[in-house]
C-alpha cells in the first residue's frame, strides 16, 4: 500500500499538539512537512532509478538485434557473440532470458528504432556514461563477424547522432573500440597483436600526445567506465561486468604506454 502524503505532517501535528500544545502542532506539521518531502524525493529517485536501468537494457539488446538483422541476415557468428556478450555481462537467466527476447524483438521489419532511441534518451540522455557505454556494447554486435559491414556502420552512425554524438566523435570512439578489443583477455577477442599503436589509440591520444594529456585521457576513460559511477547513472548491475573488462582493457593500454614513456 502506497504512503499517502501528508502522513508525515499528520503524525508530527498530533504529537506536537499532545506534546506541546498549539505552538507544537506547528512545530510537529513543519517536521512532518520535511520528511514528507524527503520520502518523496526518495521515491522520485527510486523510480527514475528503475526507470533508467529498465531502459538501458531494453534499449541495448533490441539495438543489438537490429544492428545484427541490419546487413539482411543474423549470423551464427553473430548470434554466438552475442551470447557471449551475454555471458560476459554476468546477466541472471532471468535478464538472459528477458535479453534474447529483447534481441529478437529488434531484429523483426515492423521494430522502431526512433521511438527506441527517443525512449532512452528521455531516460538515460542526461547521463553521458551510459550513452557512451551503449555504443560500445552495440560496437561489440556489430564487429561479431569480423567485419563491420556498410549497412551496419551507416545505422551505428545514426543511432550516435540520435544520442548526441558528432561524426567525429564517433569514429574516434570507434578507433578507440578497436584498439581496446586489443587488449581484452575475453575469449574471441583480438588479443594477438597489442602494438604501442594499438595502446595510444585505445586511450584515444595521439603518440605526440604529452605526459600530462596522455595521463588525463587515460584517468578520463577510467572514470567514464568505472563500475560504481555506471550503477549510480543507472546500469543494471548484472551488466556491469562489461564496464569493468573495459577499465582492465584501458589499464592495460595504458601500461604500455607508461613503460615506454618510461613514466
């Protein structure tokens, strides 16, 4: 049963009343005024909470599907990447369950991709970790085979647009995807070659980039993916674990370029 309201300023002006007299029943109301304020408050940020995480996962995993139908076909490969994006995220067989009827969802002709995207962004737009976070995850579907086809580019493009990142902000966190995947220790990622290359473009500086720059881009990115920070905006925590391969892919970029910079 929900609280009504003003429960607050009721028990607070009878208490003072009985308490105090008249003066008391002022001050009790005025109490009970602050924590019927503060329990609605509460339940405003709980249910935005929900809310948030709600969307996030929706938005995810039906953009997942789409962008794997995108080329004309899902692939085998593409669907046993996803699966194990799945299970990399550490869903629970519940959200696993809910996940691939999402993905499905999103690979049918009649899904709308506007009003998904009008959704998240009237849900998770104010929070630019999980617009960022979002574009990696959809990074991962659309690399699944190997390759990223045109079609599949054209609509990652778009959905960037959508959620507020320019083309130039897309290709360089596209770069920095690549070369991250680099580092990853997570089975079928591209791990042989780890080139310094690889290491400045993972933290999205370039090689001429100075001590101090090539330092604030790394800590940049750390805080960006930093478990805690993305539960807080509104992550279900049952896909975090994604977030925390991304810091030690970032961490392990920017060990090498340390060591070789002698820092």
């Amino acid at each position: 049963m929900q609280r009504p309201p003003w429960l607050g300023k009721l028990i607070g002006g009878v208490i003072g009343l009985l308490a105090a007299g008249p003066f008391g029943a002022i001050a009790g109301l005025l109490i009970g005024h602050v924590v019927d304020s503060v329990h609605r408050v509460k339940r405003f940020v709980g249910g935005t909470m929900k809310a948030v995480q709600s969307t996030f996962f929706e938005t995810t995993f039906t953009l997942m599907g789409h962008i794997a139908k995108s080329d004309g076909r899902i692939s085998e490969r593409e669907i046993a990447v996803t699966e194990q994006l799945m299970a990399r995220m550490g869903l629970s067989a519940e959200h696993r369950q809910e996940a691939i009827a999402l993905f499905k969802r999103g690979a049918q002709p009649e899904f709308d991709t506007e009003a998904q995207i009008t959704r998240f962004m009237t849900q998770c737009g104010a929070h630019p970790s999980l617009r960022q976070m979002l574009l990696m995850l959809l990074f991962s579907t659309a690399a699944a085979d190997g390759t990223m086809a045109p079609t599949e580019h054209a609509l990652l493009r778009l959905i960037a647009a959508r959620i507020g990142f320019s083309d130039a902000a897309f290709e360089q966190m596209l770069r920095m995807f690549s070369a991250q995947e680099h580092f990853s220790d997570a089975p079928g990622a591209a791990s042989a070659s780890r080139s310094l290359a690889d290491a400045y473009a993972a933290l999205g500086v370039a090689e001429s980039a100075s001590d101090t720059e090539v330092k604030k881009a790394w800590r940049r990115l750390m805080s960006q993916y930093h478990p805690d920070k993305l539960i807080a905006e509104g992550m279900p925590e049952d896909m975090v674990k994604m977030a925390t391969e991304r810091t030690q892919e970032i961490q392990s970029a920017w060990e090498q370029v340390r060591k070789a910079r002698g820092l």
